[in-house]
C-alpha cells in the first residue's frame, strides 16, 4: 500500500472534530470516506497513524491479522501539530507539489517540519 497524504489529512481532521471524551470507530470513516477509499486502505492509514503516534485510540485484528475495528479517542500532540500546519489549502496544495509529488523521497517528519516552516512564514515569522 501507497500512503496517501490526503486521506491521511482527512482523517485526521475528522479526528479533531470529535468531542473530549468522545470517540470515533470504524463505521464513521466508512461514512465519510468509504465511497472513495476502500476499508482496508483507511484501516491500513488509520495505523500507520496509530504507529508514529499522531493518532490516539486502539485497533483490534482478527486472527489473520487484518484490522476488522478501532476506537479513535483524538489527537495527539504530533497530531495536533501536524493538521495544524497542513490545515490552510494554498499550504496543503504547494505541499503536494512541492514535497508529496511522486518522485519525492521524503519522511512524514519532512512533511510536517516543511508544513511548520511554510506556516512560520506566512506569518512572517523567523
């Protein structure tokens, strides 16, 4: 599986939107976003996110190993930063050009420190 960064983004500002002490599960990503992305590719991003520790929450595999739920209880302070900086679509859009094309070599940390200094400048800051 290819990583998708805007799947990746849209998840994530889904996952922002949910209430302290609430949670998201499975069935709301396929809502959202199963008419374009196939379950397994939202599982599969969904701990990715989980892994690097942008996201809070718990999955549950099957005993083939394959992802059947989860429970998102939010952000965490990574997850915070990173939709934060890729939040305003003029940013999110060069990002793609300039950083996520496909020939580009790069970390999700690349993407998030290019996404800081980007945001860090269109406030005129050092």
């Amino acid at each position: 599986m290819k990583r998708n960064f805007d799947l990746v983004r849209r998840i994530m500002t889904r996952i922002e939107s949910v209430h302290p002490g609430s949670f998201t599960d499975e069935t709301t990503y396929l809502q959202d976003l199963g008419s374009e992305y196939e379950p397994a590719t939202i599982y599969a991003h969904i701990e990715l996110l989980l892994e690097e520790n942008f996201i809070k929450g718990k999955i549950h595999k099957n005993h083939d190993d394959i992802i059947d739920a989860f429970r998102i209880t939010g952000l965490t302070w990574k997850g915070h930063d990173f939709i934060d900086a890729a939040r305003d679509e003029s940013i999110w859009s060069k990002a793609k050009d300039s950083v996520l094309k496909p020939t580009a070599s790069f970390t999700f940390d690349i993407l998030l420190e290019w996404l800081k200094a980007q945001a860090r400048q269109t406030l005129g800051l050092p």
